[in-house]
C-alpha cells in the first residue's frame, strides 16, 4: 500500500512540473521606456499590445503560403516588439510610427543590434479582424500578410 500511494505521488508531482510553452516574456527582458518615454500608439492600434502566435505568411503573385519563422511575436508598451521561438527571444527591438490616423497604421520593425537576425519585418500595416486575429501586410510591396492569433 505503501508503494502504491508513494508511486501516486510521485506521478502527481511530476504532473504538476509540466513545461509551459509560453512563459517566455519580452517584457521581462526590458523597460518600458526602453525606446520611447510615452505611448506611441492612438488608441486604436493599442490593440496590437499583447502576445502572437504566428500562424504562417499568405500572398505574393502566386498566392504562396510559407511556415513561419518564428512561433510568437509580442508586442509591450512602449512600441516594443519581440521574437520568441522555442520558449527563447530570437529578436528585440522598437517599432517605428510611419503613418497613424484614423484609417490605418504603418509601422517599421527595427531590431537592436544584439538580436538582428536573417528574417527581416519590412514595413507593414496593421489590421485587425475581430479580437484575436493580427495581420501585418506588406501591401505597398508583394502583397505578402503575415498571420497571427492572440495568446495574451
């Protein structure tokens, strides 16, 4: 009986030890004023504040769909944004404000110097569809969206 009760618990414990996948934050890794003092964002694209499960890249001529090249993107107050992948940040940086009004927003990725990596963000726009689903399209370019569904 006694066995039987210390294999209980030490399969309950074990359990209990499960890995998260998405403990990983960006906002642990810098301050808020890290790049910019105030918000940047109207209230609006405020909404792109949070953590991205990115689903995979759509578009081009031929309508090509490609797997992503990183799991999450998260996105912290003060326009900061990272890569995560495999529960480790692959790129930090700031986001710079091309356009802002009323019909859309236009932002740049720009990433710090420590985390620069192959994949590169060029200009993108941001629209929303419903709550949970960010695009970031590169329409003044190839017509490529990248998809993402909200964690956080």
């Amino acid at each position: 009986m006694k066995k039987i009760a210390m294999i209980t618990l030490t399969l309950i414990s074990m359990l209990g030890c499960e890995k998260s996948t998405d403990r990983i934050l960006v906002s642990d890794q810098v301050s808020k004023t890290q790049y910019y003092d105030n918000e940047i964002f109207n209230e609006k694209s405020q909404k792109i504040y949070g953590k991205w499960k990115y689903l995979y890249r759509y578009g081009g001529i031929g309508g090509i769909k490609y797997e992503p090249g990183y799991d999450y993107l998260e996105v912290v107050k003060f326009g900061i944004y990272g890569k995560i992948t495999d529960n480790k940040i692959k790129e930090i940086g700031r986001l710079i404000i091309n356009k802002q009004d009323n019909n859309e927003t236009i932002i740049d990725f720009f990433p710090d110097d420590k985390y620069k990596t192959d994949y590169q963000l060029i200009q993108k726009i941001i629209i929303f569809h419903g709550y949970d689903t960010l695009i970031l399209a590169d329409n003044y370019y190839d017509g490529y969206g990248d998809y993402y569904r909200r964690i956080k």
